[in-house]
C-alpha cells in the first residue's frame, strides 16, 4: 500500500471517528415524554404515535407541491426474508430493521450508513464477541442464511434512552447501542426450537418492553404471550398468556381441551398505549387450527382473537372484547389498534382481515360501534351490540366446500391504516378476493395441530370488477366511505397520512400513490424497482421534510399467492427488498 | 383446396384417435406412490435441498407452521390424494419458495418430492424418480 493509500485511509477512519464522537455528543436519548408526544419530524414508535395514527404533523409536502417529490436516495436491504419493516426515526437518523435481525443506522437526508448491527456478527459494547446465543449464530449468519430456521420477518423495532430495541425470529429480545449499533444484552424469551419466535418487536412504555411473541400454531405444552421487561437490564417483569389456561376465568371457553391443544392467539402485531388510560392495547391473533371443526371445539377458545387492555407494570388483563368470538375461517383480527376520541368517547378502532370496523371505549372495553366494508359473506354484526352471528352454511365442516369472501388471506393484513385528525377519517389498505375453501383435518398430537389444510381456490370478489387492491377513506365520525382507489393487485403498503393533507400508500405493481386526504385524487406516482411493501414514514433532516416508502416480497400470501392466482398477467422481480426516500427539489 | 372445416375436422380425428390410442397404455403405466418409485439415495439428497429452501416455513419436520401447510400425515393427504406426484412437482416447483420460485435446480425439486414421499411412509423402491414418469403416479392411501 502506498503511502498516500495509507493516508488517506487513516483520514477516512479518523473522519469516521470524529463523526461518531461528534454524534455521541449530539445524541439527544429517548424520553418517555418524547415517545407520548414525538417531536414533529421524528418518528419514534412504529406507527409514530402511540395512539398508531401513521400520522405524519409535517406540512413541507402539501397537495400542492407533492406532484415535483423526487428521489433522493435508496438502499438495498437484506434479501434473506419477507420485507415488512416499520423504521424509526430520530434526530434525522432512520434505524431500519431488515430480515433476520439486522438493524442499519442511516442518515436520513444522505442516506449514509452509519452503523449496522448484525446478529452473531457485531460484537458487544464492552468488545466481546456475542458467542452468546449460539442458537441465533446457526440462525443468522450470513454464510448460513439459506438455511434459516423461521421465517426471519422483523417489523418494528423500539427506541429509548440511547438503545434500540429488537425481537428475534429466534424468540430473544436485544438492546443494542443507537450510537454504534454494538449490542448490550441479549435475553432468551422462549425456546424457538418449539416454534416460538418474533416478527413484530417491542413497545416502550415507562421503561418496559412490551412485547408480543408468535410461533403458536403448533400444538405445544405452553402457549403463546406477551411480556414486559425492564428497558435497562432484560429482566422479565411480567408473562401474561393470550390462551385461558383450562381451570382459569375464561378456560371453560376452549371446552375441555387440554392446554396442549389450545393454540393460536399469536400475539404478532405491535400494540398502542394510552397515557390517558394508563393501558397498553395488543391483538391476539385467530385460534388454530383455523376451523372450529378441526380444533375440535365450538367454544369462544379465550383470548384468541381479542384486544386485550394490559396494565403495563403488571401486565394484568383490565379488560378484554373478543370480535369473533369462536372464529372459525382465519379471520385474524390481531391488528394495529388506532386511538381516537369521538364524541367525546376514548375509543379504539381496529380492523381484521374480515374487513369491519369496531369502535370499542378504551377505558371500559365496551362495545362502541361496527362498520362492515360490505365486502364479506361470513356473518353478520349486530351494530348495537357487537353480536356476531354466521350465516347459515358458511361455519365450515370438514371437507364440505364454501365460498367464502374474504379468503383466507383477508381483505385486511398487516399493512396499517392511519388516520388522519385533519379528515377524521381512517385510510385502509385492502385486498378484494374471495375463495372456494375446503378445510381439512389435523393430527391432534403434541407437535402436530398447525392452521389446518385447505384446499383452496382463490377468486376475485364479485364486487371488485377484477381490481384485487383497494385503498379506502373511511369517516370515523359517519363510517361513510370518503372515496375509494382501486387498483389490478393488491394495496400492499401500510397507509402515511401527513398534515400536508396528502396521503400516501403503494401496491403489489410497483407503485408508490400520494393522494388528496379529501377527495383520493392522485396527486403524485412513481414506481419501484419491486411491490411497495412495509412501512411509509415522513421524517426531517436537516430541516427537510423527506417520505420514506420500503419495496420488497415475501410477506404471505398478499404477495405471493393472491398476486400469482388472480393476475397472473401482471409479473414483478420476486426480489429486492429495499427503501426510496423522497423529497421536494432544493429551491 | 381442402376448406377450413375439412381441415379442422381431420384435426380433430386425428386428435381423437391418438388418444384413442395413449388411452390404454396409459392407463397401464399407471401406479402409484406404493410401488418403490424413488430411491433411498434421491430421498437423502432431497433432505439437504429441502432444510435449505422449505424447511424455514413448512418446519424441519414438514409439519409446517403459521400459514405454510403441513407436508406430512393427514393434513397432507387431505390436500393430495388422488393426484398425481406430476401435479404436486409442479405445485413445489412453479410456486415455492414463494418468494422464489422455480429458483433451484429441477432434479432438486425432484429430490425433494423424494423426501416428501419418503417421510409420508411410502416405500423406496430400486429407482430414482425420473422426469415424465412422475405424472402417472398417483398418490393414494395405503392400499
């Protein structure tokens, strides 16, 4: 090497050094009083908020300008999974979580990579290699990535003091340095040799993760949960099970199964916090198997399917509604839960993949309203009560065949709709298709269980005139639907609603929508190198408004199966999982 | 000249009486996952390929997980019997890995149907499982 080489080499390590002490000193940690209430260009809890608005209080972008948005850089992410990243932002710095637990730190307006934090790789702050969890070593090294076990889909991550917080495809959660990406301690949850695992991470709330593990569709002697831990050291506080445990309040509801064959209530979505309250709101997912007949009972199967209202400290259900109680065709109704004050009720919204509606009291738990898209052919809601009840025909038995709409796959999933305070209305990303279902049995054995096979053959819906994705304006305050966009595949991002009065989201063919909050006139659109597919975010750097939308595959069967069945036509690359960051042009 | 219609119809005849013909012979070359219709060998290459690209969703025991079906025992059968091997290789191979398909290498994927055979208890037999013949093997429960 000559010595210029060498020169500058040691200048590029220095500016690197210089750069990393300069941020040291700049960092501004995490408070709880800034994760209540963000700073306006930041975005510090996955769906910015804690209430999960989407909601983006930066006005630079408006309808006016939004059509000269230009990008300003990009960046590859990891290929080793489904792309469904939630990324923060603080002080300008976009923390992305890519598949199977790598984290990157990047400047929000260069787009320069900062850090990187990659399981089994990066060594711990204090220098030690993280030999660890030998566990996530086989999992996640790169060399090995081929021959992952789970399925390594990682969404959001948390931030608070100056650690980032992450749940693993293995079941760990780690906290690791903001400034430098090393890791600080790394706790095991649950043994993800009996299926557990993460896909969503953690929230903070008063210094305790909270944070729901999946990875029970499988019969096992345990069942699945949500824990708290202390921020500063990984110490469990609390476990509370999403299944009524037989001999529990609510065990009688699973008939009498033993605890080994209660499954599901998979808790994989990210939860809402309300200070007001003083409660944390999380999703359980659908009971397995699927079908009531194959999981061999007709009860309501507790808290499956239910949004739980916890005590953060303790973890203590205060209260809990279960939306389809004794579900019984995979209508996940585990999904982001929105905050809003109407009429001057602290209500809660929710949406599941059966595509209605519910407005519950978030104090009390009680049953507010239910506004059904008008779209499924499964049951009917009684919009004075909540009381479901299924159509005659349509509670599937074994091997008997019904059409049913939605599909198993929803007209709902896990891309999240935001709200808007300036519109009050609730923008969903959805998905119109429907199926021809045969379910079918399982093996009731330890090990076995699973969702259940179907033999299945998708179909348009009737009423989408073969448009497959729909982006929905929803009034919160009439349930009337504000205007609708249609396009031929899926609605394939999470909704970003901003105080600019745009509104943007993307679909399965590559394109990214900025629309009018009022009237859904598209107002801007580009398009990606693969499906738009994560989380869209705005943020500022340097005083500059930017909006961050994640492309990518994978994802279930939104954008595999769906897409592949219903418009065959329409091909993407079925790969490149990466981020596009826009702006206005300078002035 | 012949006209269209004349053409057409020795079109069909001739459609007709070719199949007339196959139709025997197939049906006599038909057998089923019973007869010993892959080899120890292929199943054991089949395991490698299939940790590698299938078992992070179906699970390494192929029971399967989450949305991704079981591949062994009753929940298997459910979906398959009374089909032909041809029509499951080409499910696994123009579908899965979902992400990716068709991505590995074709006598992999048939590697693979061998170990999906071999875990669902049916027999091994003296030969690999070639490509053509596979569609004349129907999957059945155990005769």
């Amino acid at each position: 090497m000559s010595f210029r080489c060498f020169a500058s080499v040691c200048l590029a390590v220095l500016a690197t050094y210089i750069n990393l002490v300069a941020r040291a000193e700049d960092f501004k940690p995490v408070t709880e009083e800034m994760l209540r209430n963000p700073p306006p260009g930041d975005w510090l809890n996955w769906r910015r908020t804690d209430n999960a608005w989407g909601y983006s209080p930066l006005e630079q972008i408006t309808r006016d300008n939004v059509g000269q948005l230009q990008l300003v850089w990009s960046w590859a992410m990891e290929e080793t999974a489904a792309q469904e990243t939630a990324p923060l932002v603080h002080d300008g710095i976009i923390y992305l979580p890519n598949s199977h637990g790598v984290i990157q730190a990047l400047d929000g307006a260069s787009g320069d990579l900062i850090w990187e934090y990659r399981p089994a790789v990066t060594k711990r702050v204090d220098g030690s290699a993280t030999l660890a969890s030998t566990n996530q070593i086989t999992r996640t090294a790169p060399e090995l990535s081929g021959a992952v076990s789970g399925p390594g889909v990682q969404k959001n991550i948390a931030i608070y003091g100056k650690r980032i917080f992450a749940a693993t495809g293995n079941a760990h959660i780690v906290a690791i340095d903001a400034l430098t990406g090393k890791l600080i301690w790394d706790v095991e949850v649950a043994d993800s040799s009996l299926g557990y695992r993460y896909t969503a991470g953690p929230i903070v709330v008063k210094g305790i993760l909270i944070t729901g593990i999946s990875g029970c569709s499988r019969y096992k002697d345990d069942v699945c949960f949500i824990t708290g831990h202390d921020a500063a050291t990984g110490t469990e506080l609390w476990r509370t099970s999403t299944v009524a445990r037989p001999g529990e309040q609510g065990g009688d509801t699973w008939g009498d199964l033993p605890l080994r064959f209660r499954a599901g209530s998979d808790a994989w979505i990210a939860g809402s916090y309300d200070p007001g309250t003083g409660l944390v709101y999380w999703g359980t997912a659908q009971a397995k198997p699927w079908a009531s007949a194959v999981r061999g009972t007709k009860g309501n199967a507790l808290y499956t399917n239910s949004t739980l209202a916890l005590n953060p400290e303790t973890g203590k259900i205060v209260w809990f509604y279960q939306h389809l109680p004794g579900e019984t065709h995979d209508m996940d109704e585990v999904f982001e839960n929105v905050l809003v004050d109407l009429d001057g009720r602290k209500s809660l919204f929710k949406m599941g993949k059966i595509g209605i509606l519910w407005q519950l009291d978030r104090t009390t738990g009680e049953f507010i309203n239910a506004t059904d898209l008008g779209y499924q052919n499964l049951l009917t809601v009684d919009s004075s009560n909540g009381k479901v009840t299924y159509h005659e025909g349509m509670v599937p038995e074994i091997g008997v065949q019904i059409d049913m709409c939605p599909s198993t796959s929803g007209m709902k999933s896990w891309r999240a709709i935001a709200y808007s305070p300036r519109t009050k209305a609730m923008y969903i990303p959805l998905t119109l298709n429907c199926e021809l279902a045969t379910f079918g049995p399982t093996e009731r054995i330890l090990g076995g269980g699973g969702a259940g096979p179907v033999r299945r053959k998708n179909h348009m819906h009737p009423r989408s005139n073969g448009m497959l994705g729909e982006f929905v304006a929803m009034s919160v305050e009439s349930g009337k639907i504000l205007w609708r966009h249609r396009t031929a595949t899926p609605s394939n991002t999470a909704a970003l609603t901003t105080a600019g009065g745009v509104v943007f989201g993307g679909d399965w063919d590559r394109h990214v929508y900025a629309y009018d909050e009022s009237t859904g006139e598209v107002l801007w659109q580009t398009r990606l190198i693969t499906s738009a597919q994560g989380f869209p975010i705005s943020y500022l750097a340097g005083g500059k408004q930017y909006v961050a939308v994640p492309a990518g595959v994978g994802g279930a069967s939104w954008s595999t199966l769906i897409p592949r069945d219903l418009v065959p036509d329409i091909k993407r690359p079925n790969h490149g999982n990466s981020f596009y960051v826009f702006a206005l042009p300078e002035k | 000249m012949k006209t269209l219609a004349t053409k057409t119809m020795i079109l069909i005849l001739g459609l007709v009486c070719t199949s007339a013909v196959n139709v025997p012979t197939f049906a006599q070359s038909k057998s089923s996952v019973w007869d010993g219709v892959y080899s120890e060998e292929q199943a054991k290459r089949g395991v490698t390929v299939y940790q590698e690209a299938c078992a992070a969703c179906h699970g390494v025991d192929l029971r399967g997980d989450s949305n991704s079906p079981s591949l062994i025992g009753v929940s298997f059968m459910f979906l398959w019997e009374d089909r032909s091997l041809g029509e499951l290789l080409t499910k696994i191979q123009t579908e899965m890995p979902p992400a990716n398909p068709d991505s590995l290498p074709n006598e992999s994927y048939v590697d693979i149907l061998a170990y999906v055979m071999q875990v669902n208890s049916f027999p091994a037999g003296e030969d690999e499982l070639v490509p053509g013949k596979y569609h004349q093997i129907l999957i059945t429960g155990k005769p």
